[in-house]
C-alpha cells in the first residue's frame, strides 16, 4: 500500500502524514500483526525512499516481462 497525493504537489503532505499518524500506527502492535496477517509488510518509507524502491521494482519486473516476452492486452 502507497500513500500518494495527486499530481503537482502533495509530496509535503505525504511526508507529514508518513512521518507522524502513519509512523505511528505502524507501530502499533495490533495494526503491524494485522498487515502481516495480509501478508504485507509495515515499512513507512519517506516518500524519497519510496520513490527508490518503485524505480527499482519497475526496472527489475521490466526485466522479467520484456525477457517473457509479456505483452499488455
């Protein structure tokens, strides 16, 4: 799960939400066991890191799907 905002914009209040109530929910107990539970993983990256990792998931799953020779219907 990403918090995003819309374009143009909303990167100032992502980072307020990720760094205070969302930082704090997922250190809650219950609400970390429930994520793992759906098998997520609670991480509460700042939207820089987060931006990181999205750039490396495509790349890597880009990979793999021009190597399948996958294609979009």
């Amino acid at each position: 799960m990403i918090v995003a905002s819309g374009a143009g914009g909303g990167l100032d209040l992502v980072a307020r939400l990720v760094a205070a109530p969302i930082a704090e929910a997922l250190k809650q107990p219950a609400i970390a066991k429930r994520l793992t539970d759906l098998n997520a993983e609670p991480v509460g990256n700042t939207p820089e890191e987060m931006a990181a990792f999205l750039k490396e998931e495509i790349e890597r799953w880009g990979n793999v799907i021009r190597y399948a020779g996958m294609k979009a219907n």
